[in-house]
C-alpha cells in the first residue's frame, strides 16, 4: 500500500469553484475520512484522487508517484485504486466467486483460495461464493465490494459513502467489519461520508471540508475535543454554545462559572460544551435552573431537552436508566472546561447528522 499527497488541488465546475487549494496527507496504511455537508467538495475530491476527472490546478501523488499535475494525467485505470461505490456496483449476473474474481489478474481469477481468502478478510463464510448478488443482505454486498477492490492489491482504497444506503443497525456492523479488514490488509484507504459518527468511529484521520476548503485535519479525539472553530464543532457532534464574559481564566455564563480549556483574553466570548458534560439534578438554590421540554430516548442514553429561564434552548446527554419528565424543573451543572472562541464567532453550520 501506498501514502496519498494531495497538494494546492483546485477544481471548478464551470464558472463555480468547489475545490479551492487543498492539502492532503494520507499516510501508509493509514484510514482518513472526508467529512463535509452536501456541496463540500469532498465527491470532488474523490473522482480526483482516482482519476475519474482532472484537477484543474495542484497536485496528486500516490506512494511516491505523480499521477495528476502539471502536464501528467495517469488513467484511472493505472493508477491501482481500488474504488468502494455507494451501493456496491456487484455486476448482477456474476457470483459473489465472480464479482471478486473481477477484481483480480486473469490467471488468479480461477483461484479457488484466494477468493476464499478474500471473503474470509472482510468477514464473509466463504460458503456464499457462490450466490448471486440479489441474494445477500445490503451489508453482505458491500463486503463483497470491498473483497473485489482489495483483491488486486491496490495502492490505495477508496471508498464513496459505502454504508448510506443501509440500515443502522446493519450499517454499524457493516462498517466496523470494513474497518477491520482494511486494517488486517494493510490498505491505505479514503472514506467520503457526511455522517460524523461514521468517520469519528472510523477513521486515523478525520478531514473537515467545508466551502471547498480543508479547514481541519485532526484524528477523531482531537477534533471532537479541540475543534479548530465553532462551524466545525458544531458540525462534527451536538454542542451546548453559550454568550460568556472571561474573566482571569474563567468564562461567566449562564451556567455559571467555567473553567476554560487553554487560555483565553479577558472580555466577551463564546464558549462551548458539549451535552455530555451536562449533569441534571433537583433544583437547588443558588444553582444555574432550567425546565425540562422533552426527552428523546434512544435505549442506551437520551437527549433531554431544556430551556433556561433566559429562554435559550439547549441538550443534555444522560444515560437512558435514570431520565427527568418533561416539564419538571432541574439544577444543571457542568462537568469539565469549556472551550472558548471569539465573541463574534458563528456556530449556526449545516445541520449534524445525530446517530
């Protein structure tokens, strides 16, 4: 396998620019997720990478090799990619032996072992080899699609909103078992999705695209954590945002006093929490108060909603065993610091995907 370089791509449709000068590294083996609302460019970015179309300025290396750039333009055939399709694009009228089959060179599409080998790598009995496609599950399929792109051993994998289409609780299965066998390959790999839960559960490396722009590049902890801006922190998972003045190292908002992750200079700002951090209990004097106005209940853990007596609507994150009813009024304090941002910044992004 091999590292992707991608360095000042720039690319247009027409008159409107989608890519606008991104840099990025794929290390060796290494899986990174493009993550972006619809619009993004990160599709883009994709057909690029395998050579479905031509930037029109920057550059593309794979492992070492120039394969788009100045004067260069390496078919997409020789540029030994393998690509995962959103629905797993298996040729109907081939076997699951068949569909893996054509991923390989002529004189080993007759090995029996290798296409066993295969179906074992991304967790499938090789006992289906010889089904149709039309008679495996959704996540059956694209297994088999991922068995067909690795079968050649490519430089690199990529794989274009593979679980979409699938059910949750299939999709969570479907995606752990694709992980694990680009592991156990070795495969560097390239996932575009729009799903956050998805490429923080995933990927080494989440990439963040927005307006065309690669505006973070962080492994998952660290994005989550540390987002580089409000867009991008309430984009990759729900957030608590709150008007605060900081004063000596502290933020005063309307959940009280709050310790501040990193420094921060005094006056007005904003600053985020996530609902996690959000503890509930009865009320109690002196206590930052809110209102109950729903609970969503997702078996393992809820989202309360509350109001505070300002008005401002925000979530918890609870465990789903203990919950408040709607209407009842709580104390709400805060575990951990706050992370702060200028006082100016926005945090109204595309609407987050919530798993």
């Amino acid at each position: 396998m091999s590292s992707l370089t991608v360095t000042g791509v720039t690319s247009s449709y027409g008159a409107t620019p989608v890519l606008t000068g991104v840099d990025l590294h794929v290390p060796e083996g290494g899986l990174t997720a493009l993550l972006g609302p619809s619009g993004c460019g990160k599709t883009t970015l994709l057909r690029l990478i395998a050579g479905f179309d031509d930037p029109d300025s920057g550059s593309i290396d794979i492992g070492g090799r120039l394969v788009a750039g100045p004067g260069r333009s390496v078919a997409a055939r020789r540029r030994r990619i393998g690509f995962v399709p959103q629905e797993g694009g298996l040729f109907p009228h081939l076997t699951v032996a068949g569909n893996v089959a054509f991923g390989l060179p002529r004189r080993q599409r007759r090995d029996a072992g290798r296409i066993d080998a295969l179906l074992t790598l991304v967790g499938l009995d090789a006992g289906l080899a010889q089904r149709s496609p039309h008679q495996l599950s959704g996540g059956q399929q694209q297994r088999v699609a991922l068995a067909r792109a690795l079968a050649p051993e490519p430089s690199l994998v990529l794989l274009d909103e593979p679980f979409s289409s699938l059910d949750a609780s299939l999709r969570e299965e479907t995606r752990q078992a694709v992980a694990d066998a680009l592991a156990a390959s070795g495969a560097t790999a390239v996932l575009v999705t729009h799903d956050q839960s998805e490429a923080l559960s995933m990927a080494d490396e989440v990439a963040v695209l927005r307006g065309g722009r690669l505006v973070q590049l962080a492994d998952p902890r660290t994005l989550y954590r540390s987002p580089r801006d409000l867009d991008v922190a309430t984009f990759v998972g729900e957030s608590v945002v709150l008007d605060a003045e900081i004063r000596d190292g502290q933020a005063h908002s309307a959940l009280g006093v709050l310790p501040l992750e990193g420094s921060c200079a005094d006056g007005p700002a904003r600053v985020l929490l996530r609902p996690e951090q959000l503890r509930l209990a009865p009320p109690s004097p002196g206590a930052p108060s809110a209102r109950v106005r729903g609970v969503d209940f997702f078996g393992h853990d809820a989202r309360v909603r509350l109001e505070l007596p300002s008005g401002l609507a925000l979530s918890a994150r609870l465990e789903g065993w203990d919950l408040p009813t709607a209407g009842a009024d709580v104390s709400v304090g805060v575990v951990g610091a706050a992370l702060p941002f200028p006082a100016g910044a926005a945090d109204t992004p595309a609407t987050p995907v919530v798993a």
